[in-house]
C-alpha cells in the first residue's frame, strides 16, 4: 500500500468538534505536525473530511 505524510496547516480553533476528533484520529494535536499513514479509504476519507486544514504529500 502506499505511503502519504499529513501535515497540519491550519488552526483546528473555531472548527467542529467533529473535525477536530478527525484531527485527533490522524494523530494531528499541533500546527506544523506530521504524520504519515498507509494510503487507506479509511484514512483517505479523514484526509477529505478535514482537507482545507491540512496539506497531503505523497510519498
């Protein structure tokens, strides 16, 4: 399976709680970190939930 890194840029303040336990789920507290998880729907779908907070690089 591939590889993507997640990395947080944008400030989770003023979002849903939803959003923000997505944030929590992919291992993303603070601004700046990153992540990297196996390409899955499942992952790829958290991606896509909160997609206009973080950046996607594949690797």
């Amino acid at each position: 399976m591939a590889k993507i890194i997640v990395k947080q840029v944008r400030s989770r303040i003023r979002c849903p709680k939803d959003q923000k336990r997505t944030l929590d789920a992919l291992g993303l507290k603070k601004m700046n970190a990153t992540v990297e998880h196996e390409a899955t729907p499942q992952i790829l779908g958290m991606v896509a939930k909160v997609h206009h907070l973080v950046e996607v690089i594949k690797k």
